[in-house]
C-alpha cells in the first residue's frame, strides 16, 4: 500500500476514538492521489497497516521513553480499570462511588496544564473556539478529490516532448505560456548559446505534498481554505551530472512545468472540471529560481471554498550526489561558493522527506489533531504578524520547529565555540498544541542562531557536514534530513523580525490581566507604522547594484545589500532592520527599523582613531561615509573619524536615522532621494506640531526653537526661586511650590517658545497675538491668620495675590503682574464666593508667561464638613453655603490641588524613561484638537491614553519613535470597547520601576475594586432613563483614580463614540496612503464638517490662535507684518491666554446647556460645528423653565418644539465682531 494512502488513511485514523493506538507504517508515496475513497472505507472497516522495521530511525534518543511511548500509556490505563475490580483491604465504601477518585487521563492531564499556562480556562476556550472554526474536517470533499485527481490524471496522460534547442522549446510552447527561466539574462537559454536541450517525459511519480496530505486543511480567510501541494517528480533520465551547474538544472525545471502551465491553461479555457480555474506562476518559498504553478479555484468548480493548488517539480535524490551539492561549492561561474543556489537544488529533494517528518510527528504526539492545531495557531500569529509564508509563516516552517521542540537535536556554541555541538533534549510529545507554541516562541526568543546554529535531530544517514553548513551561512537552523539550511535565502533581519514577535510575544503573556487571546491571535499588528519606529519604502527601479549571481533576483540582491549597509550605518541605533519586497507596489522594498532608544538619536557617530593599528578600520569607515567622514579631536585629546548629523531643534533628533537611511542609499546605490519616502520620520510629522516660520520670526526670541523647552524650565526655575527667597516680605511663608502645567512635563501641543515683547506688542494683528500660561501652585503654611470661613479664605488669597505682584515686580526687573478672577466666578458668584476664583499672572522680561493659584489645604477640610458633617443647631454659627455648591467648590479644588499636581509629577517621569513619548502626546493632543474634540478631551486623559501605549505595548516593543506611539494610541482608540472595558494605565507605578524595566503592569490587587466600581456603573446607566449623551463614555483607573472618572466625566458617549469613528477613518486613511505609498500626514489631522448640523465660521482676525490652525492661511499675518512699524498697541493690551473664540464657544455652552453640542479646535480654529440634540426635537408641551426658545409645532396641537431659527439668530447677534457666517445643515 503506498505511503501517500497510508498518509491519507492516518488523518481519518486520528480521529477514531477506539482502541489502543498502534504505529502506522510509513511507505513510499503513491504516484496517485486518486485511490483515496477505497483507503477510506477499508479504514472504516478497521483495516490497518503492521509494523514498518524502518520506523525505527525516527525514534530520538534523548527521549525517555517512559515518556514517549503511546502504548504503554494505554497498557497503564488498561491496568487501571482492572485494578477498580480487585477487592482490596480497607474500609467499605459503595458501589456508586466506585470511580469518584479515578486518576485522571493524560488528555485531560494535558487540558489542566493548557488552561493554566494559557492564562485560564477562558483563554483555552476562546483557542478552541479559534481551532474548531479554523481546521477543516479530515475528510476531504468528493468535489475536491475529484478535482486532484483530474490534475493529476492529466498530467498523467501528456505526451512526452522530444528534446529541443531552448529557442524551440519556446516556440513549441507558444505564446499563451511564458517560460519563466531563472538567473536573469547571463543565464537565459534564449539569450545564450547552449548545447543542451529540453524535453519532457512523463513524471516519476506525483504525490500530495505539504500538511495537507497529513493533517488536514484549514481555512486562511473568508471563504478560503489553505493551500494543497501536488510534488510532481520529474523522470531522472532528464538530467545529466553537469546539469548542477549554471542554472541547467533550474532551466530544465521550468521547462518542465511550463509544459504542465501550458496544458492546464488550455483545460481552463475548455468545459469539464477544470473549467474556469485561474493558473498564474509564484514562488516556492519565496526562492525565484524555483517557481511553481499556482492553480486557483473555488465556486465555479464545485468548492464551498476558494482553493488553491500550487504544483511543485522535484527529483529524486539521487539524480545529484550530496557530495557535488555541498553549499562550500561554486555552481556558477564564479570564485565564490553557491550556498544558496545548491540549497534550492536540494530543496527540490525533500517534498517527501518532510512529508514523511511531519507524518512521524502526527503519530508520534499522543493528543489527537495536536500537530494540525500547531500549525494553525502558528499561521494564525504569524499572519497577524505580517510575517511572510516564505520567512516563517508557513505551516511548513511550523513543522520544522514542532520537530525541534519533540525530538530537540544538536545546537552549536558550546564553551563559546560556534563549531562545538551539544546535544539538546527536545520536550517530548505529551505536550499539547498551546504548549509546543509557547516552546516554539520560546526557542526562538532564546536562540541567537548565529552564536548558537541548531541542528534538528537528523534523521538522514547521510546529512551535509556540520562544518560545511557552518562555514557557508551565519544563521544556521538545520532540518531533520541534515541537509538543508532553513534560513539559506534569509536576510538577518528576516530572522531577528521572528525573534522579535516571539520575544514580545511571551513578554506579554506573563501579565495575566489583559486581553492575552485577541492580541494574540485576533488583533493584527502589521501595520508598518505600528511596528517599526522608523518605516521607510523605496523605489529601486533606478538603483545601481553590484551584480552578484548567488541571488536569484534583483530584489533579493536589493534586499540583502540595503540591509548589510544600512545595518552597520545604524550600528547601535537599531535593534532590527528589516528589508522586504513591497506587497502592493513592484519594484519598491519597505524597510523596517526598531530603535535602540537609548541611542537612536545620537548626533554623532564616533569611528576608529587615526592610528595606524586601525587604518583598515579607516579606511572601511571612511568608505561607508564618504564624504560625511571626517576627522574630529574630543576633550579626551582622541582624534577619530566621525559623522555629525545637524539637527536645527530638539525635536529633530528622532529624523537622525531616516537621515542616514536617505544618505547611505543615495550614497552606494544611487538612488535619489525623492525616491526613499521615510514614512516615520516624514517631516510633515513635526510641523504640524510648530508654529510656522513666518509667526516665530515675527515674534519670538531669536533662535529659542533650539532650545525646545529649556527656556520655559528655566523661566520656572527663575521663579521658584524668587518665590523661596521672599518669606520674610510675605505675611504666610511659602511651604511648597508645585508644577501643574503640561508645558513643564514636556508634552503641550506646541513648544512654548519665549516670546520677544517688544516685537510681539508692535504686531500689527491679532491672529498671532498669543501668550500661552503656565500653570504653578503654590502652597502657603498653614497658620491662625488663615480665617475658617471659605469666603475670606479667597479674599486673604486676593490680598497674598496683591502682595505677591508688588515683590515679584520688583524682584524680576521689567516683569508684568495682574490679578484676574476665573470665568466661573463673574458667571456664578455663589459658587464663586467659596471656591477658589483667582489668579496671579505674571510675565516674565524673557518672554515666558505664568499664572499662579493659592492651595490652602484647610480649604477642603472646610468644604467636606458642609458636605459630611449634619447641620449645625439654628443660630449657633453662621450660615453654611449649600451642599450643592460645596460639592462643586470641593470639586474644583481638588481639581486644581491634587489631582493635577499628581498627574503632572506621575506623567513627567516618562519623557525621561520613553524619549518620544513627548513627540508622541502632542501629536495626540493636536490630533484630538484638529478634530474638534478638545474642549471635551481633557489634556491629562490624552496624556493618560498614550501612557497605556507606551507602559503597555502588548505584543510590541515600546514605541521609540512618535509616530509609532501616536499611531499605536489611534489603533488603541480605534479597537477599544469602551463599554465593556474599562482601561487601567498603571502611571503611578513608573516611579517604584527599574529604569530597565519598559513594561509596567497594573498591581493586580488593586484592580478588583475597580472593575467591581466599571460594572457598577455600566448597571446603573443601563436601567437608568437617561440619554447617552449624559451617561459616561470612557472609564480610565489609575492606582490613584479607584472612580475611573476623575479626569473623563466630560467624555460622554457621544463624544466616546465619535473619537472611535475618527480613530477608524484615521487608521484607515494611513493604511491606504501605506499601500500606495502616498501617505499624507497633515490630512490625518484634518477633520471633515458635514456631520455637523450647525457651523460657525469665525473671522482669523478674532482669534489670536490663528497661526496654529492646521489649515491656517500665512496670508491673514504676512501681509500686515509688512506695516507693523505703521501701527503700535500698548502694552497694556497684551492678554495672557487669551482667546475671544473660546471664551465665545463657553458662553454658547452656559447658554443653550445640552440644547447644542458644540465642537471646537482650540488651536485656531475658525470653524465652530454645533450638533442639535435629537430629544430636543421632538414636540412637547408648553411649561416654564424649558431651556430653549421654543416655537409651537405647525399642528393644530397646542406642543411646541425648539426654535432652531430663533436660536441661531441670537448666536450671530451673540457673535457680532467675532463670526463671519453662521450656516445651518439641519
């Protein structure tokens, strides 16, 4: 009986439950798929094969084989039950209870284990959810059968071709099929005069290859299962000896299979079985010299599935000696060995050794579909990985490390020796398919295959020299025939992009309390600019490469010589550079690059000195550089050559390595600069968070954006040390001076460049007339003098105010001071009386601008008795204030003098600890503000999203780059389910972190509360009548934040429900700018107006904001910078933070309360959206106090509804001076 039925009749074998398990033979696959339906039934019958005496040489060693052997398992077990029916001594018990202590099975064993080193039962349940709806059954359809069998039958039944000169080989073809002979035009037949000549005769033998013969299909995708391989064998008698050598074999081979294409091909064209399938050529593993016949059907044959068949030419092994196919030969004609030309030769001799590697392993592992399972989750991860087939997400490169984890084998790098081999245990096959792929990732995470080569243990009587394979590649991982290098072909950064995932993977399995099953299997994370910190596409249609015949195409000669220089230009700066062919756009690579971040923006690169020891390593660096080379002398007195990179601000450091990347290809492979687009390190990234050029020359100090926030810090600490020094001239003594401002953490939207005075007040307009406030607390002793009324606690904080003005003014020479009372307190003075309302401003001579608060702490000691304490008994004290306004003074102030003092002092530490997180947040901060969303995002809720990013980057590296941290929050933004899931950002935990450690967990005890405090709240909102537009959207717990609502009570659903439409369009919009390589960064930020029923257009000139707005016209201040000296504004004019338009949309929402939504960008935005509250609309009743200007409903009903056409007339009476047109949608 033939292997390949002995195969087939094994997968239905595997799914009987009956019976002890006994080995199955393994014989020489059959020349026919096409004997299946009769295997099937005799194993219905229970017909089965005997023992095979060659099985023995896939037994390994190392394994015990008390642990190994399947029938002694089942004897074991036999035993047991026997046993249950032996009287024993001891005391009596009843018949019922007879198996209520029965050991249990090894499968249930095995599912204990799997649930608890998968996280829990959930998480194994949700993986076999994921398995059953991913493996097909065993049992292939008739349909699909029939199918294989007609191919097969064809290819059968062709004539054999007489040989012919290349030239007539083609014309005897004919036009309809392209021969794709490989090792481009020095190798072409057609092109070259050659003695040889091509025919065809009928195959060897044609066998059903890959894990589907084995263990079944699986689906891929949608209505698409995975593929099937048919291994057609070409006759021996077609080759000669010398056919090794300069890619005969290869022209022979393709011959061959375009005689096959071409008689498919016509089938297609005509009616029966093959009717309509679509025939195309790919590639064998991504290796060009080795191409197959890719066969594509689905419906139109009869399918449920889309299908494809891929149709691989191989021989047999003993055409070519191994000997004359050692990888330290020369196959071409040239000096240097051909490893990878005679991997591909051998590669097309093991279909059937591999397939007969995977069967053993489906026998050998004792749980049933455990090998299939395998390779599904494998595939699974990989895919969302975008981990190509060809570079390790093929269930044929599973298969490999399944066998290493099973039977383990031989690794290299003993006692620090590469050569020096041990041997290594594999885990056995009790392992079930979750354990074998944590093992798989853990093998790969742990294993520099450089350092450490890994041999499988062989199973081959004659594998190629260890010290062959060795010598002829640095990554070394051998397959079980001992003869093939599985990384010949690879690109080092293919192989440390594998290593990569599989690292970060697990590192995100040990923090048990996030969603471990979908970021591990259902979220994709392949995204480019998700992935990489810096993603760069080149088009190489122009580039000049050094022709080298060991690579079987431009684009791998590209791809291999892109990453050797740019990966010793990076040197340290990267930890992984990955080139790879674009898989949407030809003739371009996609470069990948993960950051060191600890040296990622260094501004120099330091080489070897000018000593003559060192001149080859000179010399070598003065050839990667060029001219950028240059000799340079440090403090040490050292003289070594060096690279400077120029950058004009701060911020520009992080576009150091899409600089060197620009360089170094324009450099050695000509290829201009317009044709290298750095996605990541596109400048558009960093202007769209400045001021442009034209407002910082008009009005800030000379040269203060290279200094980014230096300035501000150090007009801080100009003032904390004045306010320290002047106790003795003050009533209180200063205790304490506290931070509070987003421009000292590093992460306002806009560096707050110092602004020239003099030039700023002789501006001739308003639209860049802007002083941005910097928030500081400052908290006085406490003290007797302090009243205990709330009232005359703020007006002794008025009178310390006064006081505070007069010595700063004249400490700090040339300083502005003024005192200004808060919005709240000139619109509600009850509120106002008891709760803190003012402020000290003052300008600083060097153009940095502060504003002060008061923090008494008695204050909320005070407030928390009116809200807590009974009343007092009548006419024993004063009257108290009302609960209701206390609770929203005691609101504000610990608004203002707790929360965000501590927010600041948790979200600082991380520009230090994360260098982009900085970049990042105000990219987040001005994304949110673009879309109008900023007057209902609060800044320390953005700051708090990008945090989770960076603190918890799942299955990711940290970000090192801004882009990756702003496009990983808009993906976070993007998938999360906010009203069943909570977000915990574990921000106050940083602090007690090593510096070392880049992933902060939540402390577990800490989260029961919480989550307990979410289904709480989600309960009461869900019987509760209220609208979604008053119930909350987003809930973030912090180890400080047990409420989850501290900083997002004004986040309704509404507006959580727009920020996830957004997040989408946004994520969506850098997708497709990604596959067509045209991305434009500024539109992400620009947001669309036709969901809005109402629009304000604001006049520029009303809003001193203007110059941030992301669409802002240069126009509206250029022109009138032009007359500034014609006109002069006083001093006294200059407003800090001032802003008319936001001071307006304020109004409009005291005004008309949820009548409206309104929407605005606080950065300049000239557009006001407004969005009408559906409840409002419907007709109701006349009654006092509605809230809104009402008109009755055209009925002859006495209901009235609101007044759209009044409202918006009050608006533009409301807005004279500041609006230009008021435009109503709906």
């Amino acid at each position: 009986m033939s292997a390949t039925n002995t195969l087939k009749m094994k997968r239905k074998a595997s799914s009987a439950k009956t019976g002890p398990r006994k080995k199955i033979p393994l014989q020489q696959p059959s020349p026919s798929p096409s004997d299946l339906d009769l295997e099937f039934d005799d194993l219905d019958d229970g017909s089965n094969g005997g023992a095979d005496e060659d099985a023995g040489i896939y037994d390994d060693p190392m394994i015990d084989r008390q642990d190994s052997d399947d029938d002694d398992s089942d004897e074991d077990e036999a035993e047991d039950e026997d046993e249950d029916d032996v009287p024993t001594a001891g005391p009596s018990r009843s018949q019922s209870n007879k198996h209520l202590y029965k050991a249990p099975t090894l499968e249930e064993m095995e599912a204990i284990r799997g649930a608890e080193a998968s996280g829990g039962t959930t998480f194994s349940l949700q993986l076999s959810a994921l398995l059953q709806s991913t493996l097909l059954p065993t049992n292939p359809a008739p349909t699909l059968k029939t199918l294989l069998s007609t191919i097969h039958s064809h290819i059968l039944s062709l004539s054999a071709l007489p040989p012919v000169s290349p030239l007539k080989a083609v014309k005897r073809i004919g036009n309809s099929t392209k021969i794709p002979f490989v090792g481009g035009e020095a190798w072409d037949p057609t092109k070259n005069e050659v003695q040889w000549k091509l025919g065809w005769d009928k195959p060897h033998e044609i066998i059903v290859g890959g894990s589907w013969s084995v263990v079944g299909g699986y689906k891929k995708g949608k209505n698409e299962a995975g593929n099937i391989d048919l291994v057609v064998v070409m006759p021996s008698a077609m080759f000669s000896a010398k056919d090794r050598m300069d890619y005969r074999y290869f022209h022979k081979r393709s011959h061959y299979l375009a005689v096959i294409y071409s008689e498919l091909f016509k089938m297609a064209k005509k009616d029966g079985s093959l009717s309509g399938v679509q025939i195309s050529w790919d590639q064998a593993m991504g290796d060009a010299r080795r191409p197959i016949i890719k066969i594509t059907v689905g419906k139109d044959q009869g399918l449920k599935q889309k299908q494809t068949i891929r149709i691989h030419a191989s021989i047999l092994p003993d055409v070519f000696p191994l000997s004359t196919l050692s990888p330290t030969k020369s196959l071409l004609r040239s000096d240097r060995p051909t490893p990878l030309y005679t991997s591909s030769i051998i590669n097309d001799t093991l279909h059937k050794p591999h397939l007969l590697h995977l069967h053993r392993l489906s026998q050998v592992i004792s749980s049933e579909r455990t090998v299939d399972s395998f390779l599904a989750t494998w595939r699974i991860w990989a895919k969302r990985r975008g981990i190509r087939r060809e570079r390790g997400g093929s269930g044929w490169f599973a298969s490999m490390l399944l066998g290493w984890v099973v039977d383990g084998g031989e690794t290299g790098g003993a006692g620090g020796v590469r050569e020096k081999v041990k041997k290594v245990r594999g885990v056995g096959k009790g392992l079930g398919h979750w354990g074998a792929l944590r093992a798989a990732w853990e093998f790969l995470a742990q294993t520099d295959f450089r350092q450490t080569p890994v041999f499988i243990n062989s199973i081959s009587e004659e594998p190629v020299p260890h010290s062959d394979l060795l010598a002829s590649f640095e990554d070394v991982f051998v397959d079980p025939t001992g003869k093939v290098n599985i990384f010949a072909g690879w690109e080092q950064g293919d192989i440390q992009a594998l290593r990569y995932h599989a690292r970060e993977t697990l590192a995100m399995l040990e923090d048990e309390s996030g969603d471990l099953f979908a970021e591990t299997f259902l979220r994709d994370r392949k995204l480019g600019v998700e992935v990489y910190d810096e993603y760069i596409k080149v088009d190489i249609s122009s580039a000049k490469l050094e022709e080298n015949p060991e690579y079987a195409s431009e684009t791998d000669l590209a791809v291999h010589s892109f990453a050797d220089i740019l990966r010793r230009g990076l040197s340290d700066r990267a930890s992984l550079v990955q080139v790879f062919p674009s898989s949407t756009i030809p003739k371009t690579l996609d470069i990948g690059i993960v950051y060191n971040p600890d040296h990622a923006t260094r501004v120099i690169d330091i080489g070897p000195s000018s000593d003559t020891a060192q001149s080859a390593a000179a010399e070598a660096f003065r050839q990667l550089w060029g001219d950028k080379a240059e000799l340079r002398r440090f403090r040490d007195g050292s003289i070594s050559e060096s690279v400077v990179w120029d950058i004009s601000r701060p911020e520009e450091a992080i576009l150091i390595p899409g600089k060197i990347v620009k360089y170094l290809l324009t450099k050695h492979f000509d290829i201009p600069e317009e044709n290298i687009q750095c996605v990541s390190s596109d400048i558009e990234w960093s202007r769209i968070i400045q001021i442009p050029e034209s407002v910082r020359k008009a009005i800030c100090i000379p040269g203060s954006e290279k200094q980014g926030f230096r300035p501000v810090l150090q007009g801080y600490e100009e003032l904390y040390k004045v306010l320290k020094d002047i106790d003795s001239e003050l009533p209180l003594a200063i205790l304490n001076v506290f931070e509070s401002s987003e421009s000292l953490r590093y992460s306002s939207t806009f560096v707050p460049h110092p602004i020239d005075l003099n030039r700023l007040n002789s501006s001739a307009t308003t639209s860049i007339n802007h002083i941005p406030p910097i928030e500081v607390v400052v908290q006085f002793e406490s003290s007797p003098k302090w009243p205990d009324d709330l009232a005359a606690i703020q007006k002794v904080k008025l009178a310390l105010f006064d006081k505070l003005a007069k010595i700063l003014t004249e400490r700090i020479p040339k300083s502005r001071s003024s005192i200004l009372f808060d919005a709240d307190y000139i619109h509600n003075s009850a509120v106002g009386e008891i709760s803190d309302h003012a402020s000290l401003e003052i300008l600083l001579p060097q153009g940095v601008s502060f504003r002060l608060k008061i923090y008494y702490e008695k204050e909320r000691t005070l407030l928390e008795r009116i809200l807590y304490e009974d009343e007092p008994v009548f006419a024993t004290s004063l009257p108290r204030p009302s609960k209701k306004l206390a609770h929203q003074a005691l609101e504000k102030h610990l608004s203002l003098f707790h929360h965000k003092t501590n927010h600041h002092q948790s979200i600082k530490p991380l520009h230090h600890k994360y260098p982009s997180y900085s970049t990042a947040t105000r990219l987040l901060k001005r994304w949110f503000s673009s879309h109008m969303l900023s007057t209902h995002i609060p800044v320390e809720i953005i700051e708090l999203i990008m945090a989770k990013v960076y603190l918890d980057s799942e299955s990711l590296q940290n970000p090192a780059s801004a882009t990756a941290g702003f496009v990983r929050a808009i993906i976070l933004l993007s998938e999360w389910d906010w009203k069943a899931t909570p977000l915990f950002v574990p921000i106050y935990s940083v602090k007690s972190s090593s510096a070392d450690e880049k992933r902060i967990k939540f402390p577990s005890d800490q989260k029961q509360d919480p989550l307990k405090a979410f289904e709480s709240l989600r309960s009461k909102e869900k019987a509760s009548d209220s609208s979604s537009s008053n119930q909350h959207g987003w809930v973030v717990f912090t180890e400080e934040d047990q409420s989850g609502l501290r900083w997002t009570k004004s986040i309704t659903r509404v507006i959580a429900g727009r920020v996830g439409v957004l997040a989408k369009a946004t994520l969506a919009a850098v997708k497709g700018g990604i596959e067509i390589g045209d991305l434009e960064v500024r539109a992400l930020f620009i947001t669309p107006l036709e969901h809005y029923d109402v629009r304000l257009h604001i006049a520029p000139s009303a809003t001193s904001k203007y110059h941030q707005n992301i669409q802002a016209n240069p126009e509206e201040w250029e022109a009138k910078l032009k007359f500034r000296n014609l006109q002069s504004t006083s001093s006294d004019e200059t407003r800090i933070g001032f802003n008319p338009i936001e001071s307006f949309v304020e109004d409009l929402r005291r005004i008309y309360g949820d009548s409206i939504l309104w929407f605005y960008d606080n950065n300049g935005g000239v557009v006001v959206g407004g969005i009408w509250n559906p409840a409002k609309d419907s007709a109701r009743s006349l009654k006092a106090f509605l809230g809104y200007s009402s008109v009755p409903v055209k009925s002859e009903s006495t209901l009235i509804t609101i007044n759209k056409d009044a409202i918006l007339a009050e608006i533009s009476r409301l807005g004279k001076g500041i609006i230009e047109r008021v435009e109503r949608i709906r």
